[in-house]
C-alpha cells in the first residue's frame, strides 16, 4: 500500500519545511490531553561518501534521518509526533573514517505530545539511527531457512520504503543496538500554551444563502478488492459511510443519490463514477446541506473524481471532512495534485472554512500547507478565515464516523439555537487516543 514514492513525498515535504523561506505557523493549540512544544536538540548524522559533502547532501542526510523521528515517537508511553516545521542550523563536517563523514547539527521544531498527568518534563528522549542509510539493513535478520524478517518494525508494512514510519528498536528480536546503531537524545521541550476556551465561528460558516454546506470524503481502504457502491461493497472504509448515512437520516435529513450529469457537473472527464449522495436538513437558523462522497482517493490509484470534488469541496464548502489514508502526506498533496490535472486548488480568501483531515498522521501533513494558501497580506498566518482539525498518529477507520458526527453535531446544535460548542469541548469528545488537536483558533471568539 506504501512504497518508496510515499517516501519520496514526505522527505520533499520535510525539506520545504526545514527551509527558512517556508511560512512558519506560531499559532496556539487545542487539545485533550496534549500540547504543542519546542524541540530542541544537538545531534548529528553518519553516512558514506565519496568526497567530502556539499551543505545540500549534508542537509538532505539530516532529513533522512530525521524523518525517523515518526516511529519510535508514535511508540513512546508519552507518545508524539513532528509538525514538520523545524530548522537545521549546520555544523561542522568531519571525516571519521575512510569515506564516512559525520554532520554535527542544531535541530528546533515544535511537537504535539501527550502530557503526563504531572505536568511535561524538560526533556522529550528521543530515537535516531546513527546512519540513516544502513539502519534498515542493519534491523533485518536472516532465519533458519534462509529467509529475511524485519522484526524492528511493522510485520506487514516492513519494507524499507515504510521503516521511517513504522521502525521501533524496542521491538521483540530487533538487533538493533544503540551507540552501535541508533542514539537516544534527551532533547529539551518548552511547552506552549494551549488555548483556554474559542469557538467555532458559526456563524461566518452560512453562505450568501444563508446555509451550510459540508462535505465528507471517504477514501476507500482497497479499491482493487472491493465494490465502488459503498452500500454493497466489503471495503473497510464502505462501514464508516454507510454508517453516516444512516445516521443523517436518523436525524431526519432528506437523502438523495446523485446522478451521472450531477457527478460530471464537477468531475467532467474523470472516471470511475464515485458514489455521491446529498443529505440536507433544515435548522432555525441555517440550512444544513452535507455531501457524502465514496471512492478512490490514493494519489497512485484511479483518484480524479475524488481530486475535482476535493477541490471543489475546498473551494466552496464551510466544512470539509476527509476520512481516508494519507499516504503519508502524498494523497492530499496540493501541488501533487494540481499537477496531475493541470488546475489550481485556489482556497477562498474572504470564505470562513474548516478542514478536518480525519487521516494518519495529519498533524504533519496538512498544516503548513493549506494555512500558507488562506495567507494574505492582512493575515499572513491565514488563520482569520480557517481552521484545521487533525490527528497527529494513525487512526482507524473503525472511530471515523464517530468524529464525523461529533463535529456535524456541534454545527448542528449551533443551526438549531441549542447551543454553541467550544473547541476545547469538541476536542473532549473527538480524541479517540490519535492526539487530535485544532490549530488556527487562536483568533475565534472567546465567547457563543
């Protein structure tokens, strides 16, 4: 499911983020039982070369390295997780034997962690492998048969493509051996503060006639293996829609399949046909309007009707919902996808939205990236006009249609003049144990 192209992603991604001229997001953070804090630490790096490296290699080593911050991270007893924002600060380059050089370099990033109930330590330890190049040969071992195993990491997902990821010395048989392999680090954590009490913007989310439209994208689990009608399929994703579906109707929303002409309305010439269907429902005080969209979303898959009605989701709607894999950052890739239909994803400026990347790992991901796209002169951060709600580890398909409806019922007791729910008390009831956390509310009201 993951391969080398994921990897290729993601480090692109690292590297855009490492780099001083990429908007840097100091916002404040909502969460359960976590915070947002600065990392900082002084390692270095280890690999081979044939002269000595230029500042490009060196930085690209350090990222490779870095990126393995992911799995011993998501595995702690306080787990966490990179936002992807750091700065490398160089330092000097030394030969330590014939063709292996040593970077020596200064790291700061901010995390997302989860607090102890005595409160953050000063220290975070962290898990780096010496040299990021061997760490993976160096964990495989070589059974009675002749065959390979990979026990310090996933036992489906064990692929060097996926290692970064997945990879855990502490696991049952790992070889690995530290000071020989990889260096724990206490690196030092200062704590940000959390947003005390905002709210959703309510009533900003009404267009100009007067309703709120959503949308809810659910990526399929294994398009190869299963049916694109969600109601007949097996996939593992088709229960998370259809259990929303007959939720809304529960509550009493009209239901209604969209047509081929609807689905070509906004994906023209891209097949297969996904399976759409429009829920509405009229409250006191807006009209509630939610999509409901099936198919492929992998950026390797058969994923173009999925790429147009995410545009159009973000470029039009007050709420978007993505359930579905990241791909470990690559499926929701903006310039990735702009690329692969020749069309620009332009999120509105003057249009209060919410994103809500249901997906492994968000945290990371989708940051950086679509604030960067709201940004304005005026609002250089772009958080006046967006919100977005992610998980920072990898989250299961079996708890989505339960955050889905947690965030639909807050807009919903807004609609109906019941009540006005808080970030922090969403977060309550959200966090299903992935760190779910809001970022950009920091300027919302503090009041209903």
């Amino acid at each position: 499911m993951r391969s080398l192209f994921w990897v290729a992603l993601a480090t692109l991604f690292l590297v855009q983020a490492a780099d001083k001229k990429t908007p840097r997001e100091r916002k404040l953070y909502v969460g359960k039982d976590s915070v947002e804090a600065t990392m900082t630490f002084d390692g270095s790096v280890e690999f081979e070369a044939d002269a000595h490296p230029s500042k490009p290699l060196a930085h690209q080593k350090i990222e490779d390295q870095l990126m393995h911050l992911f799995g011993p991270m998501g595995e702690a007893r306080y787990y966490a997780v990179p936002k992807g924002d750091h700065d490398v600060t160089l330092g000097k380059i030394e030969k330590s034997d014939e063709g292996t050089y040593k970077v020596h370099y200064k790291y700061s990033g901010t995390i997302v962690v989860k607090v102890p109930k005595k409160g953050l330590r000063p220290t975070y330890k962290i898990t780096l492998p010496i040299n990021p190049d061997t760490i993976y040969e160096a964990g495989t071992v070589e059974t009675q048969s002749g065959a390979e195993k990979h026990p310090c990491t996933d036992e489906h997902y064990d692929g060097e493509g996926d290692f970064w990821y997945f990879w855990n010395p502490k696991q049952t048989g790992c070889p690995l051996k530290e000071g020989t392999d990889y260096v724990r680090i206490a690196a030092k954590v200062k704590k940000h503060d959390n947003t005390r009490i905002t709210f959703p913007d309510y009533a900003r989310m009404k267009n100009k006639d007067g309703d709120i439209s959503m949308s809810i994208l659910i990526g399929m689990d294994d398009p190869e293996e299963s049916d694109r009608d969600p109601l007949l399929s097996t996939d593992e994703n088709a229960v998370t829609y259809v259990t929303i579906a007959n939720d809304l109707e529960k509550k009493g929303y009209s239901r209604r399949l969209w047509s081929r002409e609807e689905i070509r309305a906004v994906a023209d010439t891209v097949r297969p046909y996904p399976y759409v269907e429009e829920f509405e429902k009229k409250f006191d005080k807006a009209v509630i309007r939610v999509r409901l969209f099936f198919g492929e979303t992998g950026i390797d898959q058969k994923s173009g009707p999925f790429h147009y009605f995410f545009r159009d989701s973000l470029q039009k709607d007050a709420v978007m919902i993505y359930d579905g894999h990241s791909g470990l950052g690559g499926h929701l890739d903006l310039a990735t996808i702009e690329s692969l239909h020749g069309f620009k994803i332009q999120l509105p400026k003057d249009r209060y939205q919410v994103y809500f990347f249901n997906s492994c790992s968000s945290y990371s991901y989708y940051n950086t990236m679509y604030f960067s796209r709201k940004a304005t002169d005026a609002d250089p951060r772009g958080i006046k006009n967006l919100e977005i709600l992610t998980n920072g580890l990898a989250t299961f398909f079996t708890v989505m249609h339960n955050t889905n409806l947690e965030v639909l019922g807050a807009v919903e007791a807004w609609a109906s003049g019941k009540a006005s729910v808080s970030y922090q008390a969403l977060a309550k009831h959200v966090d299903s144990g992935n760190l779910f956390g809001v970022n950009g509310d920091e300027d919302n009201p503090k009041r209903p």
